[in-house]
C-alpha cells in the first residue's frame, strides 16, 4: 500500500496519470528553476549571436583595424559607442616588455625613487602586469629593492646598469608618459567613433545652436553638409557668426570619444591628446555596468573636438612634427580633429599659399585617410575622419579651382541679417549684458545710423554696440540703461573707421 501511495504522489508530482513510470515523467520534466535557466541561456546566446554579427559588420576579414569582444561590450555598458577596457598582458596592449622597460627606465632615471604602483599609475598600465616585469628587472639587475611599500609592493631604485641604460634610451626620446596605445588600435576606435555613422537630425542642430539665432533656412541648408560629414565653406560678409556657426556644429554629433593619450609606431612616439584641442571628459562615477578600473588608462574620454586654425596655419602643422630636443613628435592638426570638426578659420589669410593647402587636402578629402611621414622615414596611413569646415570672407570661385570646389559638396553663404532678426539679436543680447530691451532705441538706432547711409546690418553688431554702451555707463557710474545719447556714443566709436 505504501509503494503505491509513494507511487501516486510521485506522479502526480511529475503531472502524469498514475499508471506511468512516475520517476520517468519526473526526469522529463525539469524543475521550474532550470527551465527559467534554460530561458536566460537562450536570451544570452541570442544577444551573444548579434553581438558576432556587429564585430563581422565592424571589422572585415584580415583588416588591422580589429576590435576585440570585450571593447564592444563595454560600449554597451556606457552611452560611449566604443570603451577600451584594461588589457591583460603586453600582448594584447600592443606592446613588448622592452619598450615597456624602457619606458621604466626613464622613468626612474627622472623620478628617482618610485613605487611599483606608481609607476602603473604613471604609465597607466594595470600593475599586475607591471609586476611581473619589475621582478625580472631585478633579476638582470637593472632595479634594486630600497624598501617595501603597502599592498605587496617596493620601493624600486636604479642600479648603476640600469641608470646607464636609462640614459642611453633617454638620448634618442625622453618620453616616459602614459604608454602608447598601437596604431592599428587607434585606427579600430576612430572606425567605430566615426563621424560618418553619426545623423544628427533637425532637433540635434537646434540644440546645438540654441545660443545662437539662426534662422530655419540656414539650419535646413547646414543639416544635410553636417550629415555627410565632408565639408563645407561657409562665406560670407564678415561679422555674421561664420566662426561661430563652425566651432558649435561639432554639438551636434555625439557628445564623446576616446583617443589615446599617444600612439606607438615601430618605436616612434606621437602624442596625441593636446589639452589645447581636447576637452576631456571623465566617466561619471557609477556609470552602470562598467567598472571605471577596467577602463585601459592609457586612452582618454574628451568631448568630440573642434578643432580651430586661423592664419597661422602653415604646412608644418598638417605634418607630424619631430621635437629634436626630446624626440617626441606632435600630432598634426588633421589626426587632432579625427571623429570632431577642423575650422580653417580665415581662410585664403594663411601663411601658407591657398593652393599648398588644398594640393596637401585634395586626396584625403576624396578618400577619407591620409598619409603622415615620420622621423624614422617611415610612411603611415591614417584616418582623414572629420568634418572640414572653411570659413572665409572671400568668394570661394576666387581661392579655388574647380576640381577642389568638387571635393567640397557644400558651399553655404552666411546672409546679413534682416530688420526682424536684427531686432531679435537686440533683445537677445540685452539681458545677457544687463540692459532691459527698449525697442524704441533700436527703432531710433536704424533709423538715425543705418537706413540714411545704406549701411549693412551685420549679426555681431547688437552685441557690440551694446557693449560700448555697457562701458560708457560703467566709466560715468550710472545705472545700465539703453538712451539715444549712449546708442549715438556707441555708433560714432564703433563705425569710425568702418
């Protein structure tokens, strides 16, 4: 009676009628918990499946320019499209442990005394691996133990070999910064970070122009240029917010990329980052699922850069530049901007020759990389990814040829400003300078000093006659309000010699 008892429950258990095997239909029926296991595996190989088909979509077959799985999943941990994480051996960093030593070296020889975890939070390397190659150096008798330091660490010093050795590297390059990231690497992010798979939409360049008052024509006449991510000229009559309309199109795009700090070629260092072109941009603490000590230190989060160039250009500058004092060479401009914006501001008012320019430009504005010459006489190719923007007061026909006008598929004119918009930048400009709008004033401005003289209204001129007037109440302490008198002040300095 007891086994037929058991048998029932069993069955009923297992959700069979009573006369079936009841231990046979409780292992064809897994519990609750493996079957919703069974559902998390499925849902994990169908995310894993179309993560392996956006790596075939980003890197071809036999390209240098590869990323690696882990990359990519970390970008999906962030808003960032690409995340490099912290490698695990110098392999897979790109390096060898003699550059890595080398880069050690010098550093001690400059530092002195210095801790193992200081040296990988200089050359943002993990220290795990550093470790390893700091017992070996001691092994060769390079470095020599001057104490011990927290965490299982040392005081490291050099011994006479290896401040002999340090020296020695020290004559052909001093740099013993961050380690550099390898070239192919920098290539896989800048394919990724491209500018080319950004779209911004209309709502993009409203908010990327929000501070500034243009019109709905220009905006429509500017979103497909930026879109194709080329270049463009913006001319026009100076004064009218050419500049400024080039260093805020940049907004519209996503909002960071990661560079390296700097780039490694057979031995030849470029730096990279330039706290002059980049803003950087640290990850927020707590940013989801990315852990920020997994992040590979030797690259940097910055604000997709604007790049911008006046007169100064000269041909150097479109070059790797080689210090001789240190051995360092600089980035040019060009590799700076990558997945940003270039402004060749003033165009045509270079140091250089228009046509040296455009000669330099004309293939990688075409093919989308360029090739760099470096001090060891090696030649690279390079992405040419950003947006290029030449700004000018000078009609395009008079500067440059056809077959470059070409290269070039968009070609906007910057418009004076009509009675309305010119109003509107008056009473934009206003409050910001700490006047209240009177319209009468601006009705009194136009009438007295642009209509009778056929004078153009220019964008620039609200804010700077404001301005005059600003600092004449300042000079005479008295409270900023707009009057006749000052606005007559302000034209007869302004437009003196204009």
């Amino acid at each position: 009676m007891t086994e037929v008892t058991n048998d029932s429950l069993l069955a009923q258990m297992a959700g069979q009628a009573a006369g079936a095997d009841p231990w046979a239909a409780l292992a064809a029926s897994p519990p609750k918990h493996a079957q919703a296991s069974e559902a998390a595996d499925k849902a994990t190989d169908e995310k894993l499946g179309q993560l392996l088909d956006r790596i075939r979509d980003l890197a071809t077959p036999g390209s240098s320019a590869e990323l690696s799985t882990a990359q990519i999943v970390a970008g999906a941990a962030t808003r960032d499209s690409f995340v490099p994480l912290e490698p695990a051996t110098f392999a897979e960093a790109g390096l060898t442990t003699s550059a890595v030593e080398g880069l050690m070296l010098k550093m001690l020889l400059s530092r002195g005394d210095t801790t193992g975890r200081q040296i990988s939070e200089h050359l943002r390397l993990p220290f795990l691996i550093l470790d390893e190659l700091l017992r070996q150096m001691k092994a060769d008798q390079l470095v020599v133990h001057k104490g011990s330091a927290p965490m299982n660490d040392y005081l490291y010093q050099l011994t006479d070999i290896g401040r002999e050795r340090g020296r020695r590297l020290a004559e052909h390059c001093t740099y013993f910064g961050a380690a550099p990231v390898a070239l192919r690497d920098y290539i896989a992010a800048v394919a990724i970070q491209s500018l080319t798979k950004q779209h911004p939409t209309s709502g993009d360049l409203s908010r990327a122009f929000d501070d500034l008052l243009i019109n709905k024509r220009m905006l429509r006449r500017l979103g497909p240029a930026i879109n194709s991510g080329r270049g463009l000229f913006l001319f026009g009559a100076p004064g009218n917010g050419k500049t400024s309309i080039a260093e805020r199109v940049t907004r519209a795009f996503g909002q960071f990329i990661w560079i390296p700090r700097a780039i490694g070629v057979d031995g030849e260092i470029i730096r990279l980052y330039d706290p002059n072109a980049h803003e950087e941009a640290p990850l927020e603490s707590g940013s989801g699922l990315l852990n920020e000590s997994h992040i590979d230190r030797r690259w940097i989060r910055i604000r997709r850069p604007t790049v911008v160039v006046g007169g100064e250009l000269t041909m150097s500058n479109l070059e790797v530049t080689l210090n001789t004092s240190t051995g360092i060479s600089e980035a040019p401009m060009q590799l700076k901007s990558n997945c940003g914006t270039l402004v060749i501001d003033d165009f045509g008012r270079q140091r250089m020759s228009t046509d040296e320019l455009l000669n330099r430009w004309i293939v990688p504005l075409e093919k989308r990389f360029d090739y760099l010459n470096l001090a060891n006489g090696k030649k690279i190719e390079v992405p040419f990814d950003q947006l290029v923007i030449f700004s000018t007061n000078l009609e395009p026909r008079d500067l440059v040829d056809d077959a470059f006008l070409r290269r070039i598929p968009y070609k906007i004119e910057v418009l004076d400003p009509n009675e309305d918009e010119f109003r509107d930048l008056f009473k934009m400009m206003a409050p910001k300078l700490g006047f209240e709008y009177d319209d009468k004033i601006v009705t009194y401005l136009l009438e007295k000093h642009y209509r009778p003289t056929g004078k153009a209204m220019r964008c620039c001129h609200p804010r700077d006659l404001l301005m005059q007037v600003r600092n004449l109440c300042l000079y005479e302490n008295r409270p900023l309000e707009l009057t006749e008198d000052a606005m007559d002040f302000a034209t007869e300095n302004y437009f003196a010699v204009i």
